[in-house]
C-alpha cells in the first residue's frame, strides 16, 4: 500500500516539474504569453497534500497554481491550452496561467492579488458545513499572503465558526524578493495563528511524505467530530525566479548556497530513489507521452472568437 | 386596497420570503442579528431562520466579503450587509477583483450571486465618512450590477431580483428613503435590472434622480410647476446595468436634461448619464444639459455648511429653471413646508 502511494506521488511531484520544466523551454518561443509563476523545487507541499484529499475536496489557491491544480487533478491539456491563450483552455483563455480553474475537479481558482482567496476558501467551508457536506475545503497560500489583513480576518472567522478548512501556507521565505525576516518583527507564523484558536503543524524540510502524513492527519480531523480549522506550514524553496522560466541568482537577493539544501533534498529524485527502477521508467514514459500530447493540443488548438470578447461578462 | 409599507418594511419581507423559499439564501453582516436589526430590516429572521443562516460577523469587510464569494461559489446565495456604504472601501479588492471577474476569468465555468446593501448617510451630522455615494466607483466595474431603490415598492422587487441574481449585486439604500411609505403587494415580485421608470410625465426637461436625490427631484418639479415649467422626473432604478433608452427618449422630446446625484460629479454617474444621452442624440437632436451633486469637498457635519453641501429641491429648481429659460434669472422659490418634510432624526 506504502509502494502504490509512493509511486502516486512520485508520479505526482514529477508531473508537474516535467509540465514547467516543459513550460520554461517553450517559453523563449512567446508562444506562451502568460506570467508564469513555477512551483519548481516546490512541489511536494501541493502533492503530499493533495494526496490526504478526496476528489470532492475543493482546493484554492495562488498565482503560482500549476502545481496545486495538477495535484488535485486538474486537467493538463485544458491547462496547457490556457498558457496558449486558446478557446480550449481551462478558461477559455481569459484566465491565464494565474487564474487557472476546474470546477469539476475542485480547483475553485486562483489570485494574482496575494492573499485574496483565503477569504473564498472560508466562505467556501462556511457553505459546506451549512449544507452538511463531509466534504473540506484546503486554501493554499505563501508567506507573502500572510502580511495582509485579510489573512488574520480569515483565521480569525474560521476559527469562530470551526470551519472544515485546512490552511497550507507554502512558506518560500520570500515575496517577490524580500525575506520574511525583512517583513516581520516575529517569524514565528505558527505561534501567530496559534494564537487565533487554530490547531497548528510545521514541516520544515519539504519532504512530501512528512507533508502528507500531517495533511492526513489534519484532514481526519477536520471531518471529525473535532471539526477544523488546520494550519499547516510547510518550508519550501523555490528554484526559479519569481515570475518566468529562468533563475535569478545573480539579482543578488539569494545565494546558492541558501538554495543548497533545498536542492539537495529534491523530492523528485528522493522519491525515485526509493522507486523500482522498471516501475519508475513506466510513470515516467506515461507522464513523458501525457506532456506532448498536451503540448500538441495547446499548439493546434483555436485562439477564441472575437464574440469571446464580451460573452462571461455578466449572466445575462 | 392598497397595502401600504414602509422601505424598511419592504426589505425585511422580500428577505424573508426569499428565504422562506429558498435554504440557500444567507444573511450576515455586523450586527444583522443585534436587537436594531440593521435599522429593522433584518428583524426577527434570526430568530425564524436560526444562527447559520443569519448571523453577525467580526468587522472584517474584506475577509468576510471574500467569504460571500465563497458561499456564492458554493452554491448559496449570500446577502452581506454593510450599515454605511463607506465601510465598501475595506472590500474593494473582494468586490472588483473577485467578485466581478470571477464569471469572466473562469471563463464562464463560475458565476457569485450575492447582494451587498448598503447604505448612504446624510444629515444629522454624518459628516465625512458615513455620508458618501459611492455607486460610481462600482459602475465603473464590467461584472458589477447596480441598484439604487428610491421606493418601497422598488426596494422589494429590487431586492428579490437581486437575490435571484446570479451576478453580484451592490444594493445601495439610503438612510432617509428608510422613512418612505408606500404601496406594496404582498406576492413577491422582481423589478427588472436596466429598466428605468418614468416618475410623473413632463414636457420642458428631463430631470434624472439618483437614490435619495430622486425625491428632492420629484420636489423640485412641484415648484417648478408653480412657474409653468414642465419637468418629464425619471428615476433610473438600475446604474448597472443603465437604462439610457428611456431616459434618451425623455430628452429626445424635451431637449433638456438635468442629472441630479446622490454623490459627486466628476467622474459619477451624471457624467456617464449626461454622456451617454449626448452620444446618441448629437446631430439629431440640440440638447442642453446640466448635472449637479455634492459639492467638491468632503462632507461637512455642520448643518450650516451641509445643508450648501447637497443639492435640495429649490435649487435643483432653480438650476433646471435656469437650463429651461437660458441664462441665469436668479429665481429661487420660496420654501414650501409640504415639500421639505424629513423624518429623519439622529443620532443614526
């Protein structure tokens, strides 16, 4: 049972980094006219949690959403087709590579203003227990988003109404480029939303399979009797440059050797270590022939008629 | 006969109904369940409709705006209700950035019914921050429908078509049109966005009020009889989605319009009024226009400088004389008692 999940996520976590790192090399090409936010180096916070979920969980989350929303079963091609600006896309291309959405999946949508779907996933677990839904809510966010007040609003309601939300904060130390500890007097995020009410945990060394036992945990409770809300904190570290397909070591503002560990503890080649090596080349042919055939639907997909231009304005 | 109710009354009976009729529709806000109950018009429902369905919030305006989009997204039909319109700012991220766009960058796969009232502020000494119309920040907003009831039976079938709605709606009152009797039918019924009424039929002018403004304009065409000017009152009902058809044939026939808000100028609705008329009519028809609204400052709380602070039915009177006769003829009427009743006493 341990194998089948270590291979679900393996082949989770290398998905989405062959997805960007797909996305990076087809990008010089301007095919791809969208700000591309990559969770590469990140992944394992979006996987092992969404391992712990149900496919009617619902997840929301940020800007830098292909990992989440391909971890809580997004569609590829639709996501591929929507980095294209295509009529197929997951949003018609309307939405872009930070807006990217899947209802019937469960991916609810994403921000490009830090911080603002926290507030949905409330109302959104609001909603469920009013209905009597078993069913939770996870609101994935970064470090950055909790320098904003509607971050501290947010836990401070769902604590008083209990609700079924698992907060995930993907915790990169930095916004855009300036470290937590240029941003905050006290670091210590989990002591803070300790403070609201809130049950916490922290994993601060990016292993999914950690990630995923408290995600697991924390979800059991929140369909309990216990009800919720969870805050999970989970350290990562992201590879490239806050937006675009390249590094940025050379800005200065980080230094390899702070990206060091977090390199070496990739959780890509940790899980494919511990993977048969006739089963991993197995995932990964199959993952390898899912890409191009995305990549080859964006690429001969239609752009939207012009009549898109106004259509989803309003309902009527 | 004539059920007669006041606008408080009116809204606190559409809601109930709705959600009588339907376990989706949820009410909250700060103090929604308080024993003023939102001035009456959330009265009792508590009680009827139990603590999850209607209940006060933390002042939190932008979490819990968010969390209207939430609920909206998860298939209820939340109505959030701010005491002043000016708390709104708190949650303009929430309204213009999700709220509106959330149909149009999910590429339809969404849509977030929820109603947002709120309510304007004057007299008594409001001053700057519980006195302001901001409908136009909203108009400006592709995604946004906005309404602004100036009568019981309005505020009703607004408020049930708002709810019906499956777009946000911003719903502004005004705390003087709380006073507003009339009739009223029991059933409930939908007054439908974009479509304008005529108030009383006129000839000379056309003059366009907005939210409270339209009754100091339906004032204004009493003393503006007295001197055979003819004035054709509309009131628009719905800002977003806008009904220029009916007001464009009132000028069509009139020649002259006057837009009278309940906010500022520049940059309101009476631009965007005044603005759409004239595209459609130049080269068909001479108009002469003229807007008026608050004055260009922050609203003062002494009675002396606010009462030169909004426009009242004798000098919109006087300006729409000016605009019917040309020139300027320095005619101001003499104040009328029957036309300048207000029930409105503080402190709130």
């Amino acid at each position: 049972m341990r194998k089948a999940m270590v291979e679900r996520l393996y082949r989770s976590v290398y998905r989405i980094r062959r997805v960007e790192e797909e996305i990076a090399r087809v990008y010089p090409t301007d095919k791809i006219k969208s700000p591309v936010h990559l969770s590469i180096g990140q992944e394992a916070v979006s996987v092992g949690v969404c391992e712990a979920l149900r496919p009617d969980d619902v997840v929301f989350g940020t800007y830098r959403s292909h990992a989440y929303y391909l971890a809580h079963g997004g569609d590829l091609k639709k996501m591929m087709a929507e980095l294209y600006g295509k009529a197929t896309g997951c949003a018609k291309g309307k939405g872009g590579s930070m807006h990217l959405v899947d209802v019937a999946h469960g991916v609810m949508g994403a921000s490009a203003v830090v911080g603002t779907t926290i507030a949905n996933a409330v109302g959104y677990a609001y909603a469920l227990k009013l209905q009597r839904k078993d069913s939770i809510v996870v609101s994935f966010f970064g470090d950055g988003a909790t320098d904003e007040g509607v971050f501290h609003e947010s836990l401070n309601f769902a604590a008083l109404k209990q609700l079924p939300l698992l907060f995930v904060c993907e915790n990169n130390f930095y916004a855009i480029h300036t470290h937590l500890l240029r941003r905050h007097k006290e670091a210590n995020l989990c002591e803070r939303v300790r403070a609201y009410g809130i049950p916490v945990e922290r994993v601060d060394d990016n292993d999914v399979l950690k990630i995923h036992e408290q995600a697991k945990a924390a979800v059991s409770q929140l369909r309990g009797r216990q009800g919720g809300p969870f805050f999970l904190e989970c350290l990562t570290y992201r590879w490239k440059e806050h937006v675009g397909p390249n590094e940025d070591f050379h800005l200065g503002y980080r230094s390899h050797e702070e990206a060091r560990p977090w390199v070496e503890r990739d959780q890509v080649a940790r899980l494919a270590a511990l993977i048969a090596p006739e089963n991993r080349e197995c995932i990964e042919a199959a993952v390898e022939e899912e890409i191009r055939t995305a990549i080859a639907f964006a690429e001969h997909e239609p752009f939207p008629d012009a009549h898109e231009l106004l259509t989803d304005v309003t309902g009527d | 006969m004539e059920r007669v109710l006041s606008y408080v009354e009116a809204i606190r009976e559409a809601t109930d109904q709705q959600m009588a009729e339907d376990a989706s529709v949820v009410v909250f806000g700060l103090d929604v369940d308080d024993p003023k109950a939102i001035q009456g018009t959330t009265r009792g429902l508590s009680e009827k409709y139990g603590p999850e369905r209607v209940f006060g919030t933390p002042l939190s305006e932008e979490a819990m705006t968010g969390a209207a989009i939430g609920m909206a997204l998860a298939g209820l039909r939340p109505i959030h209700i701010h005491i002043r319109m000016d708390f709104l700012l708190l949650a303009m991220n929430q309204l213009v950035n999700v709220a509106a766009k959330s149909r149009y960058m999910y590429g339809g796969q969404v849509h977030v019914p929820m109603v947002v009232r709120c309510m304007i502020g004057k007299s008594w000494g409001q001053g700057a921050q519980h006195s302001q119309g901001l409908h136009a920040y909203f108009m400006h907003v592709p995604g946004l429908k906005v309404v602004a009831p100036t009568n019981p039976y309005d505020a009703k079938g607004c408020l049930i078509q708002a709810i019906h709605d499956n777009d946000p709606v911003i719903y502004v009152e005004h705390r003087i049109l709380h006073f507003q009797k009339g009739a009223v039918p029991e059933q409930p019924y939908r007054v439908a966005p974009g479509k304008a009424r005529v108030m009383v039929e006129g000839s000379d002018v056309t003059l366009v009020g907005i939210s409270y403004m339209l009754l100091e304009c339906l004032r204004a065409g009493r003393y503006l009889k007295s001197v055979n000017v003819d004035a054709e009152v509309i009131d628009p009902i719905w800002l977003s989605p806008l009904d220029s058809e009916t007001i464009v044939n009132s000028v069509r026939k009139t020649g002259r319009l006057c837009v009278v808000d309940n906010g500022w100028t520049t940059c309101g609705a009476s631009a965007e009024i005044l603005t759409q008329v004239i595209e459609r009519l130049q080269g068909e028809r001479q108009v002469v226009v003229h807007r008026m609204g608050y004055a260009p400052a922050t609203c003062p709380p002494t009675p002396a400088l606010e009462d030169l602070y909004y426009p009242n039915a004798r000098t919109i009177a006087s300006a729409v004389y000016d605009l019917v006769k040309g020139g300027r003829n320095h005619w101001l009427p003499d104040e009328r008692k029957e036309l300048q009743e207000m029930e409105f006493r503080g402190p709130f």
